[in-house]
C-alpha cells in the first residue's frame, strides 16, 4: 500500500530530498515554471540592510532586458522611498547571484549575467548600510 | 444517591453508545471499507485502546451544544439591539476582526470539511464518533463568527465578501494553503496537523489572550462566540492528545513518522500564528498581554509540560522552536511594518501605534523595541506628516511553502533577513526559513504547485497586471474604503462621527473616556 | 523550569465561579488568575474537580459533563468519570 512517489535522492548519507506518501502517483508541474510567464521571467532583489522593503523585491522583467536596465529602469523606483536611495550607486556595488559573488556587466542582458528565471540577486552597498543602525 | 445508581454511569454509556453501535464488516474486506488508513504508513494493532476522556456521547453532546447555543444567540441579539459596535474601544479594533472573519473563520469551515472526510476513514468506531462531533462544531464556529460579524458589517468597511476574499487575497493564501496542505494529506496526519500540533499546542494563542483582549475592548459578541467556540475547543485539545498517545502506544514504527508531522505542523501553524501576534500587539488598543508574554504561558510553559509528558514515547520538542522562541521578540513588529507597507492591498486598514502605544511596547519588549522598532514608527510618522504615507509599491518575494513574504529575520540577528533557496528538478525555490525549506525537502511535489499570490498576478490569473485592478476587481476590495491608512479612512470618519453624534446612552460615558484618539502620534 | 503545570480557564461567569471555588477548596497547591473576561487555574502537575465538593457548593445534584459549557481551555492528561474530572500530566 505505502508508495513512495519519486526516487529518494541520498547525498552524503542523508536524505536530502524526500517524497510524498500517496495514494497514487503523486506528480505535478510546478506552477512557476518560465513558461506560464508569457515571454518574462522572474527575478528578486533584495538591498541588504535596507529592511524599510520587508522583504525582497519580486520583480517581471525581460529575460533580454540589460542590467544596467534591471537598476535604472525597476530597482532604483522600486526603493525610491528609501532616503538613502539617492546615495546608492548600485552598478558600483557589491553583488551576490544565488548565494555567490557576482561581478555584472551593466550592458549584457540579464540571461548572458546568468541571472535565470527566479534567481535571487543581493545587492549591498558599503557606506549605506540603513537607517538608525539596524539595517533599516 | 439511589436515583443515579438507575442511570448508566458514564463508561458504559460511552461504551454502550459508540463502539457498540459499530459493527464488524463480513462480506466486505476491511481495507477496502477505510482505504486510506495504511498508506501513510501508521500501524494500528488494536483500534479498541482508542479513548475519549470525556466520553461524551451523541445525546449528552446535542444537550450541552443547544445550552451554548442558546446563551450565544441571545447575546448576538443583545449587543446588536444596543448597537454594541458603538461602545467598542475605539474602531481600529474593528480590523482586527477583518483580518479573523477573512483569515480564520473560512478555516473553522476547512476543519469541518477535513474532519467530516476523515472521520469516514478511521476503522475505529470512538475515533469515527471523536470526528464527527468535532466536524459538527467546527460548522458552528464557521456559521457563530459569520453572524457576529454580520453586525459589524453593516456599520464598518471590509468585511463584506470575506470567503471571496480568503480564496484570492494575497496574505490570506497564508491561512488557505496551511489548512489545504492538511486536508490533502493522510487521515492521521491531518489528526496531528489540526488536532494536535494547531488545536492542542498552537490554538490557545489565538482564543485564550486574543478573546479575553476582544472583551477589554468591549467586543461583547467576539469575545462570547470566541469563548463559546473555545468550549468545544477544549474537547477537541483533549482528542488531539489522545489521538497523539493512541498512535505512538500503538506501535514503535509510528514514532518517527509522528515526529516528522510534529516538526513540520508546529512549524506550519507557528507561521500562520505570526498574523495573531500582530493582532494581539497591535490591533488591540487596549492591552491584555503581549504576543510575548502569550508565547511564553501557551507555549513555552505549556508548551514545555506537554512535551515533558511525551518525552515518554520518544517524543522530543519540535525542531525549530528555538527559533520561534526567539522570535517572540521581533514577529508582530515585523507583520506589522509588512501590513503597513502593504495596506493599499489588504481588506483592513493600517496606522501608526500610538505615543501610550508604543510606550507599552517598549516596557512589553525592552530588548527589541526601543532599538529596533519605534525609530522605524517615527521614521514612517514623520514621512506621513510630510504627505508622504509610506506604501511600498512592488510585490514581495513570498516563501513557496508558508507563503508569508519572506520578512523574517535570522535567529540572533534581527537586521538580517532569513532567506533559503534551493533547486529541485531544475527549478528555483524561495524560502523564509530553514523549517520551511526542510518541510519543502520532505514533499517537493506537494509544494512546486504552490499557488502563491505574487506570481499569480505576474502570470496574469489575477484579472489584470496592475496592483490596483487585482485588489478591486479580482480581490473585491473596494479602493478607497477598504484598504489604505485607518487615518482618514471613511471607518475613521464614522467612527468619529458616531462618537460625536451618538445620544446620550448608558455605557456611552464611559466608552469615551476609555477610548484613544487615533493617531494621537 | 521543574514545575509541569496544568491548567483550566473558564469564562468568568456565575457557574464557572462555583467551579473556580470547587477546585480552589479541593486543590491548595492551585493557583488563580482573572483576566479580562476569564479565569485561568493552574498547577503543578495535577488538578482535579469534584462532583461531591461542586454539589455542595451548588446545593444541587451536578453532572461532570456540566462543566463543558463554561470551560475554554485545558492542559494537561484528562480523565472524566461520573465523580471526577482530573487533568494531570504523567
């Protein structure tokens, strides 16, 4: 009666990803694939110790659309709030793609920087490190 | 003494009137009648050792219920016929109901549709009886709240589509897919999930501190349908801890599957609780206790008596709660500047605590507040006063399995956010925390369907690619009324004008002078 | 934290009163708090709530199950007969 629905993935002697216990063979889709996109893709931002924005920034934006325009065009409105916005020079700042440094380049589009559908970039910007010394 | 010797004392009634109205099948195979009662891996050797401590049976349960019932209707009736909506605190309080009525009480109607559909599962007659009472209740508090929210209705914005709302809104995919992840999974984890690890451990939160604050703020209807739901509520923590001993006496096999939907059901219910810690620190303007102060009598006190109790079966604290624990310091503050930056797309309104307001915070969080929470409020206070109310117009990364933003910060640092991801399949995942991400981990193909709000909007399944047209039209929240700063907000206005207006009545006096002006900040 | 205490809450109303004074007379080691519209009980490890002591305090017969009309919360092991109710933890 028990059936495990997918193979159990072992990885240094843990199991690392499980499955679900189903009646039947439990197989879905993910909802969030590029596709259902129509043509865009996701990426989040986050401006690391500005937590004025609660939470990182999910942002639809052209897979061709260049980094330069990523900042310009939707990161610099999006935090427009923020007083220290006007200081911050994000192209000039120190970032992170999925967990690891990453040194963009302003003009490629953002699939020849790498950055896939629902990647996540962290931007932190020294000297501006948030307001009233908790990184807000 | 006689006269009790002629009735059937409570055992045999019991006994008489459950399981021996239950029958054993002779023509059908047992497994075929309950289908779903092995394959999530629970062993049950003897069905017969299952107890319900309070041995209620059907005739004592319908008596008990009618006397409830009646003294809850008479007091709807009461508070509606004294216009009881004008001698509430003061009209801030009433969001706090929105958020219940929107985000709760569609879950009093999910129980009743889980418990209906798993007690037809169990073989074990007391637990079939156990289920069906409780899915009885549950359709009651559902139907109770709806009613004694409809008064509020009719004189305060926001609560008028709440099922709609709780399908489509944004924040209520929190509540939503929390009882969803329940009912799709197997009968006993759905037992541990919303009997144990949400009504035994997690539910005082909401019902006990957050009731008894409903009735400090004069909210005679809330805080009688919350205590009268609570009654059943007591019955049902009892089943959840029987149910929780039932399973782990009946074989050692089932020990580490119980652990595993205890880690992750704790944790579950921990994340959506984080909407009541904000409703109990903030939208409460008079004060019982704090989310703290609630933390630590329901679950780090009790909390730690019933673990010490289980310790017996192998049974050891939920992984994480150290998390939570910790996280008692900075959570409302956190939901609470999420709301507030959010508020042009909730069905309530949101504002800035006041000076006594935040004076209580400091003195109820004087690790946290001062230092972390209250320059953000006079930031946001002062950016208000200069015609600039703070809204942050893009849409938040939210966690793909408890489908809050990702907004928590990590343990030990609360000026940096708590973020996970991991790839599975070729995808990208997004997490709020280590929990969630391993619950993800244990059932990847239940959580990649994840239906969450953000990016259904930028699929465009929401009815239109701007903020504005999903809250009014795909969410039915009316723009303008519903949503937005409680400063100015037409509930604002009448309020007001019903403290100006109102005649001269008993209890009147004495509500204005207990009641804060708003934004006296 | 040694102590493993178990709890009861009732609505604070004329029956639940009775009951708080039933478990008062029959549980010294009790302990008793009001908050707004309620009545919280606890104590280390066992509280129990008699029919004879309710009976006495009421000046009528008194069944056990009466009390789930007032009760809002429990912690803690329950177990219910025709002459008591107990909570304790093991």
């Amino acid at each position: 009666m028990l059936k495990r629905a997918g193979p159990v993935t072992h990885k240094n002697n843990k199991v690392m990803i499980m499955s679900v216990n189903a009646l039947y063979d439990y197989k879905f889709e993910p909802r969030d694939k590029v596709e259902n996109f129509n043509g865009m893709q996701l990426v989040y931002v986050q401006w690391a110790g500005h937590l004025m924005f609660c939470a990182p920034f999910a942002l639809l934006v052209k897979p061709d659309m260049s980094f330069r325009a990523l900042i310009d065009d939707v990161l610099k409105p999006a935090v427009a709030a923020h007083p220290q916005s006007v200081k911050a020079d994000f192209l000039e700042a120190q970032w992170e793609l999925n967990g690891e440094s990453f040194t963009p380049n302003a003009d490629a589009s953002l699939v020849d920087n790498g950055i896939d559908h629902k990647s996540m970039l962290v931007v932190t910007t020294p000297g501006l490190d948030g307001m009233f010394n908790t990184g807000y | 003494m006689a006269v009790k010797n002629k009735k059937l004392n409570l055992k045999d009634k019991y006994q008489y009137l459950t399981r021996d109205m239950a029958w054993e099948p002779t023509y059908q195979k047992k497994e075929d009648i309950y289908p779903d009662e092995s394959f999530e891996g629970i062993k049950i050797v003897d069905w017969s050792q299952w107890e319900d401590p309070f041995r209620l049976t059907m005739d004592a349960y319908w008596k008990y219920q009618a006397e409830k019932e009646k003294k809850l209707y008479a007091i709807f009736d009461a508070f509606a016929q004294n216009n009881g909506h004008q001698n509430i605190t003061d009209a801030r309080y009433v969001n706090a109901l929105k958020l219940f009525l929107t985000g709760v009480s569609p879950l009093e109607h999910a129980a009743f549709q889980g418990y209906s559909k798993v007690g037809r599962q169990f073989s074990g007659a007391g637990a079939r009886v156990a289920c069906q009472m409780q899915a009885i209740d549950e359709l009651r508090h559902s139907q109770t709240q709806q009613h004694a929210m409809s008064h509020y209705n009719k004189h305060f914005n926001g609560l008028h589509d709440a099922a709609h709302m709780h399908d489509r809104v944004w924040f209520l995919s929190v509540p939503k897919s929390f009882f969803d992840d329940a009912r799709t999974a197997g009968p006993f984890e759905f037992l541990t999930a919303i009997s144990f690890s949400f009504e035994y451990v997690l539910t005082n939160l909401l019902f006990v501190p957050f009731m008894s604050g409903a009735a400090y703020n004069n909210d005679m209807a809330t805080v009688t349908f919350g205590f009268s739901a609570q009654s059943d509520e007591a019955r049902h923590m009892t089943l959840g801890l029987e149910v929780i001993k039932f399973i782990l006496e009946q074989h050692e096999d089932n020990v580490p599957i119980v652990q595993r939907w205890i880690d992750k059901w704790f944790w579950r219910g921990f994340r959506l609780l984080s909407l009541v810690s904000m409703m109990m620190d903030y939208m409460l303007p008079k004060k019982v206790m704090s989310w703290a102060e609630a933390w630590e009598v329901y679950y780090e006190q009790n909390g730690g008596a019933l673990f010490k109790d289980l310790e017996r079966y192998g049974i050891r604290p939920p992984k994480y709660e150290d998390v939570a624990n910790e996280a008692k310091h900075h959570l409302s503050h956190q939901l609470w500047t999420t709301f507030y930056q959010y508020s042009q797309a909730t069905n309530f309104h949101t504002w800035i605590p006041t000076e006594e307001e935040m004076d209580w915070m400091s003195e109820k969080y004087p690790d946290t507040f001062d230092k972390y929470y209250r320059p953000r409020y006079e930031f946001l206070a002062k950016e208000h006063a200069e015609g600039r109310r703070y809204y942050n117009n893009t849409l938040p990364q939210l966690c793909q399995v408890c489908q809050v933003p990702t907004l928590f910060t990590e343990k030990g640092d609360a000026t940096k956010l708590s973020h996970r991801q991991i790839e599975h399949e070729g995808e990208r995942y997004h997490f709020c925390s280590e929990a969630c991400c391993d619950i993800f981990k244990d059932e990847p193909e239940k959580y990649v369907q994840a239906w969450l709000p953000v990016h259904q909007i930028y699929q465009g399944n929401c009815e239109g690619g701007d903020v504005e047209t999903v809250v009014q039209n795909y969410y039915h929240i009316n723009i303008g009324e519903d949503n937005f700063e409680y400063v100015g907000s037409p509930d604002h206005k009448r309020w007001q004008f019903i403290k100006g207006m109102a005649p001269q009545q008993k209890g009147d006096d004495q509500a204005e002078k207990t009641v804060q002006k708003p934004n006296a900040a | 934290m040694s102590e493993q205490l178990v709890f009861i809450v009732f609505q604070d109303n004329d029956n639940a009163r009775y009951l708080a004074d039933a478990i008062m007379a029959d549980n010294p080691h009790a302990e008793m708090q009001h908050q707004p519209a309620m009545i919280r009980i606890q104590a280390d490890k066992r509280l129990v709530i008699n029919r004879e002591t309710m009976e006495e305090e009421l000046g009528r017969d008194w069944d056990v199950q009466e009390m789930l009309i007032d009760v809002i919360s429990i912690g803690g092991n329950v177990d219910e007969d025709d002459d008591h109710f107990i909570l304790e933890w093991n």
